[in-house]
C-alpha cells in the first residue's frame, strides 16, 4: 500500500496504489433484453419477466438473488467468502435490495445514485478492497421495467402513450466481484479497476421527467472533463467512454457540451441505453435506462469487450436522474448524477 | 498506512490503522426536539418545522443545508475543502438529500440505511478517509416527522391514532466533518473512530410498521455481538452502547437478545429514540425515530460527552427498519439493519 496522499487525483478522483480487479461478472435480464443486439452476452435472458412471483417488486428482488447466486457460482465463492456487498435499485427505500439480498447474510451498504448506482457500489467497493478493508466483495445493481413504470411513471394496465424523448428501462441486475489479486485460484481476474471519479449532483434545471437523457447529460459531462483534467487524458486514451442510459437526445448533448469545453468524445463515445435496444424494432424510443441497464451491459458486453483486449481501456459512467414522484409534482427540477470508473485490460499498466 | 491485511478484524469489522478523526458536528433540529430533554446539546432548534418553505420535503432539503453551512462555519471549512459527502435520508430515491446537498458542489455518494443511515455514512466515510482517498469528508443524515408521516403512514391531516409501540420521527440533521489528522490548524478534534462493524439484514418475521423497535433490534444485537467478538471486547469496555432509535420496546428486545447469548449491556446501554423525548411529557410513546435521531443526538449530546471526557469509548450503533409502503402493503416482512462505529475519545489508543 502507498500512503494516503497519492491515492487522491485532482479534484475529484482517486487513483489506485494497487488496482483492484473485476474478478467475474454475472448479469440476467428480461424478455425484452433477450431480443435485443446484446442479448448474447449475457449470461441469461428470463421469459417470465415476474420471475416466478407475484409482484413486479419481488419480481425485481428475486432477479438479484438470482443473478448473486450465479455471480458466487460462476466465481467459485461461497456467502462467507464475501465481506460485503454494495447495492441498490430505483425503488423507494430500496425495497427491491432489501428484499432480494437479505437471504445472503453478508454486511451491506446500501446505495441510491438513480441510475448511476452501478458506479458508486463499483467505486466504493473499489475503494474498500484496495484500502485494504475486504479482500473480496460483491458491487451491483437492479432495475425492473415494471416495478420502475410502477414507481416513477404510470401502471401499465394504464397502456400510457409515450414520448419519443422517453426511455425504456431495462429489466436486468448485472453484478462484479472486486478481488484485491489479478489471478484467485488460477483464475485470471476479467478486468483491473484503475480510479475513479466522484460526481456532483448537477442541476441545469430542466422539468421533464420523460426526457431523462438532457437531465443527466451535464452530469456525465462533468464527470468525463474532470477524469480527463484529473488523470491528465485525451479522450482517445480511452477505447470507449461509455454513458449509462442518456439514450440519443441525451448522448448529442454531451458531444455538444464537452465540445464547447474543447473535448471531442464523439469518435470514441458508446451509450449503454442505446446499445441495449434496437430502437425502431423494439419501440423503445430514446434507448434503456435503469440501473440495470448499465449494469448488465458492462456485466456483458463490456467485461466481454476488456477481456479479450479489443478494448484496453474504457472509462465507464453510469448516469442518474435524480427524482421521485413527489419532487417532480411539486415542481422540482430533475437535476442529474454520474460516477465514472476507469475499467482495463488486466494487462494494461 | 499499514497493510492491507491488519484492516480487517473478525468477520465484519475493520479496526483503522490509523485512525480518522471528527473534528467537528453540527445539528439542527425541530421544535419538538426544542422541547426536549437533550435541547441544549443541539447547536438549532428551529420554532418554523417548514424551515421557510412551502412543502415538507423541501422543508427537510433546507434541514440539510442549513446544517452542512453550519457544520462548514464551525470547521471553518470552505466547499472546495471537501473532498465527499456521504449522505442520506428516508425520503423515497433520497430527494431530501439531492436538493439539500446540490448546492454544495461536491462529489457525492448517496446511501440508503432507513434509519441506520448515519452510521453506514460515518463508516464509509471514515473508511475513505482512512484509506487516503481523502482528508476531509462530510458524513450526514436526516429525517423530519411530517415528510416521514406522508411517506411511511399517513398524511398528518388525518389525524390518526398511534399505538403505543409507535415512535416519533425526529426532525432533525446531524453532520460532522471526518478528517485524517487529530488537529486542523491548532484546533483538536472531537473524538476519533476506532473501527466499524457493518451490519447485514436480519429479518425475525416481524410485520408490524408501527412497531419498529421489535423490528431492528435483532438486526442491533447482532452488530453488538460481532462487534465484541470481532474486536475482542467485553460489554463494559464500552462506557455506553448506543442503538439508533429502539424506543422502550425495542430495548428490552435488545437486551433480552443478547443476554441469551451470554452478553449483558443492560447497565450501559442507552437508545437515542429514548433519550431525544420525554415520552410522558411529549406524548411520543415508544421514542424518537428517523435517521436525524441517532444523527442529532450524536452530533450533540454523544459527541460532547466523548470530547470531554466524561466516555472514554462508545459503539454507535443506528438501527433501521428496512421497508416502504410498497413493501408493507404487499405483505413483505420488516427486516432490520445496523452500522455500528466505535468512537473514542482522542487520547485513548
């Protein structure tokens, strides 16, 4: 270990002394994300979107124990083995966390960034095993089309049209585990975690709630120019930049407005909401969004991608709006979240 | 900093190697908590519960940021010397945080504990400090009864009935700033954190959301007894145990629990929720609740104690009862959860 002042990089980042590694990643979506482009990464896609239950929240609970079952199988652990776990979901008091992960008797934190989740539980869990404090745990989030129509939008049964601005969000709990070593029991670890970068809550003060995407866009392109600035990057040291579920308005807001700032992402930038759909096949208008949608997508695609080294390097930064029912009905505006996290090659420096 | 190993203690604790500091608190709290047997311990009691707004919500956000400007003031700290606030509360996707703390400007990680809030933020956030991603952090947590009533039972216009195993929300926010060094320019901090003991769900069957105290208290005795296990300690090491907001009944459940395991704190326990209200005098029955219960009897009252002298070492250990009212009108049980943080006067090792 170094000492404490090196781990802390510019303004808001911190840089690991000793990268923690992604050691294996489990994800498990719905029916809808099982007919979609990505459908083949991941590692299972439901036909019964209620997952065997009675409500779409225990539905959204049981595709978390589901896909923590698989995560321990897959990493040959046991519940002992895990110190802690970092979670959340879009459900109030996190009922969906609460209810899916009780089961595993294992010390939580839990979280609520929107659908930034996936990054804080990554970052803080990064940060915990490369403190020292856990050799291993287990970072993850969820999201559930159906209990999030329900929590933040209308009930289904409703049949609501929606706008072109809005997005779907993605059923699917993707979760990693964070090892402290490159290689447990022979096993190459998927990927290293270099640093992180913390984000601000950031208001531009738009009202709509069905156009997310311009809520988080000045959020995520807060985040992006500080790890650049902080890490001394350009942009094309990155494979990818990759947003959570800003959709297609909101990623041609965050070309434009790292643009005015002199910082060019548009080659190199890849929206985790656009990817996850096809949007004019499956009608689901600006891309995914939800925690899940991230997620899964780098529980997936992404892993898959830093892997097998096509990509070397890629700053993942999961986006969220930050709002509940009440705030928006009372008028409040819908400011935004991101946290980014800087995922590489095992074999990269 | 030490190793990475020597961190972990037992099986859910971390023992700091070198140890961060509180160096300052501050909390604000309502007017009942004004008529109160801790008044003088907090820094604010307000007469206006609407802290100058139109909604409760808003009124809560205010809360916040009044009290981080306070706690700023008297750390003599400016925005810019924060490196994160750790922060939450019990509103649904944490809206009294987000527009409370936006202003601020600084990195945010957003956590959701029910009322076991302000520990998991002292932990995460002594965890941060200690593990040198930072030197100065802000850790708080808040609730206020009228927010609270709306989310959790019913609007206060109904007027209705509480059982006697009801407890109280506490309007109230508790900061402190944790630092990595025992003084800031000159000035001594408060107290130091030995170590932390996170908690896991623990869920008995209890299905009674007005009877919380039953409800946690499992949840308390285990991070109690891990706790004394993890660090080898015995009950009266500790000049009090402190649990969040059991209220009477919940603590006679603690104390019961853990006497079937051999382990006797009846003679130093004490429970926020009991102290913050003269339940006789104030009609509040079982006690004082909400994450700005054990956040502003901490801020106050705890933390002046341990500054002065008068305890030496404490285990903080707020307690929350994990459920929405999706979650109770769907027939979901009401599982508990609790952060315990050992806190120490600066001159014991």
């Amino acid at each position: 270990m170094s000492g404490r002042i090196n781990q802390m990089k510019g303004m808001q980042s911190v840089e690991f002394a000793e990268m923690p590694y992604i050691m294996e990643s489990a994800c498990i979506c719905g029916s809808k994300e099982g007919e979609g482009p990505l459908k083949d990464t991941f590692d299972t896609c439901v036909s019964d979107d209620m997952f065997g239950c009675d409500t779409w929240e225990k539905a959204e609970s049981a595709l978390q124990e589901k896909t923590v079952n698989l995560l321990m199988a897959k990493s040959s652990l046991a519940k002992k083995d895990i110190r802690y776990i970092f979670a959340g979901d879009l459900m109030g008091q996190l009922i969906a966390s609460t209810f899916g992960l009780m089961n595993f008797e294992i010390p939580l934190f839990g979280l609520y960034g929107a659908c930034s989740t996936m990054g804080e539980a990554i970052s803080l869990g990064a940060m915990t095993v490369a403190g020292g404090y856990a050799d291993k745990i287990i970072a993850l989030a969820s999201s559930h089309f159906a209990s999030a129509e329900k929590t933040f939008r209308f009930p289904l049964e409703y049949g609501n049209q929606r706008p072109y601005s809005a997005t779907w969000t993605v059923t699917g709990c993707g979760a990693v585990t964070i090892v402290d070593r490159k290689k447990v029991d022979g096993t190459m670890a998927k990927a290293a975690i270099k640093g992180v970068t913390t984000g601000k809550i950031i208001d531009y003060g738009v009202r709509d709630s069905m156009n997310m995407g311009a809520c988080m866009a000045p959020a995520a392109a807060d985040v992006i120019e500080n790890n650049l600035k902080d890490f001394n990057y350009r942009p094309d040291e990155y494979d990818k930049i990759i947003t959570g579920d800003l959709g297609y308005i909101g990623q041609t807001i965050l070309i434009s407005l790292l643009k005015e700032k002199g910082i060019d992402i548009s080659e190199n930038h890849m929206d985790c909401g656009i990817e996850i759909f096809d949007s004019e096949k499956q009608d689901t208008h600006a891309g995914g969004s939800g925690c899940g949608c991230s997620a899964s997508v780098l529980c997936g695609y992404i892993l898959n991608n830093i892997k097998t080294g096509v990509w070397k390097k890629v700053l993942f930064v999961p986006t969220g709006a930050l709002l509940s029912t009440v705030s928006f009905n009372e008028g409040q505006t819908v400011p935004g979240i991101a946290h980014g996290v800087i995922i590489q090659n095992v074999e990269v420096e």
